[in-house]
C-alpha cells in the first residue's frame, strides 16, 4: 500500500508542477488575501487561492511562522470544502494542494498521505531553505511513514457467499438474463466499498448441474471477498510492540479469530436485498478466501464473472494489463472481470506475496 502511495504523489507533485509552471494563474482576491466564506461569518482565509484556464483550483498553504501542523492541516481541509461549498459538485480532482513549510513533521507528512490515499486530493509539499535566495525543494512525505508492507494470501480475504435459490417465475427469467442481474448486484458493492476505502472482489458462479426449474438446488451463487485488516498481522511482530494501540490490537487479535469489519456486512446486506427481488437468497457462512476455495473443491461450479475494488482492484488491473502494450493488449484480450484471467493475477499475487 505505500508503495502505491508513494507511486500516486510522484504523479501528484508532477501534474501539480506542470501545471504551475506551464500554465497562467489568476489569483482569486488579487494581492490581497480574501474571505472565501460563504456566509461571510468565518473567517476563512487562505494564503493563496487561484485557478487556471481549465478551472482547476490551487490552495497554497504556507506553513510559517508560530502556525502549527495541526493548524496547517485544519485550515486545508476547511478551504476545500467551502471551495465545494461555493461549487457543488466540484470533483475533489480538480482542487489541488501547494504546501510550502520549512519542515514536515509526523502529523503533517501523514495528512498528506491521507489526503492522496482516502480522499483523492492531488498535493505538493515544497520545503522552504534559506541560503542567499530562498530555495523550494520537494518534499516527499512518505519519508516519515514507517514501511509496513505485508503479503497477501489467501488467509487476508473474509468471503461471504450468497446462494440463489430457484423461486418461481421471478428466477427464471432472472436466470436468462443473469449477467444482467450480476451487473447490476456488483456495481452495488462496488460503489459501496470504493466509498468507505475497502478493498475486495466478488465473483459470480454457475452450478452446471441445476436447471432453472431445481428449486432445492442454486443454479448462481456470488461470492463476496474483502481484505480482512487484521489476518495481515504479524502475530510476533504486533506482540513485540509497546504502543499502547499495539497492545490492544493484539488483545483484538487473541480474543476472536474472524474480525470481520462492520461494512462487509453492509455490503453484503446490500446486495442480497436486490437479489431477493428474483431469487430466494441465502447467505452461508463467513470464511477465509482460504477456507472457501478448499470448500469447493469437487463442486460441478465454474466462474461466469468478477470484478475487484479499492487499492486492490487498481493492483489487479495494473498486473492484468500493465504487460501489455497497444497490439498485445488486444492480441491477448486481457480482461480483468474475466475469470481465467483474474484468478491468474489472483494466483501471482498470492506466490510473490506483492501488494
């Protein structure tokens, strides 16, 4: 995850820098700092505040003098949204971040990375030297984030199944257009999940040996996974920690051995009360990625469809087509929500252990 982070800000700071020196600004309020609230009762006053040609707009916080991070990082996310408060609808994309300080502590480095990771935001920290001119280097903030890559396998995924019963007339004209049906069921999770930060994917199965008219037996059957936060422990690392957040994640980690999150649950819930709509649904039980793969072993099932969300998604479809190039990409007809394809990238993932 830092290494896509840190792959993100070098292309942040790039565009960012482009931009300022490709391109004429004109500074909102002119020389003089303005009030930018909306109701003219805060006082909301950022250092510089300009747009370019293509009304995208740049927030310049200069963090000088006695202001603090906590200041600093407060100011920004207030300036972002009474700019969106001004323009609603505005994409968090085209508001971009000029930081210029001369250090970056913990606090600041980490909102910055919060900034790039959860909400999109692009950002560029400059840092102010002095020797007989004033000198503005970049700034990388990841250099204060300790490195805590961990693998993935097959352990780090909870995957919930819902079974699609046969129930009537509703089934099977839902069974004809099927991949219909999964359209829309999987842009469920999807939206969802992108917007709380998770990370997963889900796929749909066939039971080849059901018809449409088998009510005791599922024709289609989706399965839901996510990255389960707590299976990427370490469990000698985390008890060797002192901090008192360490302490009792690890208590966490002892005292129950699913520690599933609240949202998969909202996810899942989401889509079987679609499903019901056409299929008499039943969720089975929660398991490892692991745990479900050997389960299915021996089961007259096959893959039909899939798709994947988050970080995770931008992975797998960076190592389905990253490859590839113009001719190849259509020579190989690579094609990340199909199965073969998928469950391979899957596969390489699991045995480098890379994310």
């Amino acid at each position: 995850m830092i290494k896509i982070l840190r792959d993100r800000y070098a292309k942040s700071a790039l565009w960012i820098y482009r931009k300022l020196s490709e391109e004429i600004m004109s500074i909102i309020g002119g020389e003089n700092t303005s009030n930018i609230s909306l109701n003219g009762v805060e006082r909301l006053y950022p250092d510089i505040l300009a747009h370019n040609e293509e009304r995208n707009f740049f927030l310049f916080e200069l963090k000088v003098g006695s202001k603090t991070e906590r200041e600093a990082i407060t100011e920004i996310f207030v300036y972002i949204f009474e700019v969106r408060n001004h323009l609603p609808g505005l994409n968090i994309g085209e508001i971009s971040i000029i930081i210029i300080s001369e250090s970056f502590g913990v606090l600041l480095s980490h909102a910055v990375m919060q900034l790039i990771g959860f909400y999109g935001v692009k950002v560029i920290c400059l840092r102010a030297r002095r020797h007989q001119e004033l000198i503005l280097e970049l700034y990388n903030p990841s250099e204060v984030i300790t490195d805590n890559e961990v693998p993935l396998s097959k352990e780090s995924f909870s995957t919930c199944s819902l079974v699609l019963y046969h129930s009537g007339q509703r089934s099977r004209r839902a069974n004809q257009d099927i991949m219909k049906v999964f359209n829309v069921a999987e842009g469920m999770p999807l939206e969802r999940a992108n917007q709380l930060g998770s990370n997963g994917f889900l796929v749909l199965y066939r039971n080849s040996l059901s018809d449409d008219w088998d009510g005791c037996v599922a024709r289609f059957y989706i399965t839901i996974a996510i990255i389960n936060p707590f299976k990427l422990l370490d469990e000698l690392m985390l008890g060797a920690r002192t901090t008192p957040l360490a302490k009792r994640l690890y208590e966490m980690y002892l005292e129950e051995s699913d520690h599933l999150q609240n949202h998969f649950g909202e996810i899942v819930e989401e889509c079987e009360d679609f499903l019901g709509k056409f299929y008499n649904v039943s969720r089975e039980t929660y398991a490892s990625y692991d745990m479900f793969e050997r389960s299915v072993v021996g089961w007259d099932s096959y893959a039909l469809r899939c798709n994947s969300w988050g970080e995770f998604g931008r992975f797998v479809r960076g190592i389905t087509y990253g490859g590839s190039n113009a001719y190849g990409f259509f020579d190989s007809e690579r094609d990340h929500t199909d199965p073969i394809d998928f469950f391979e990238t899957l596969n390489n993932i699991f045995e480098c252990g890379a994310y």
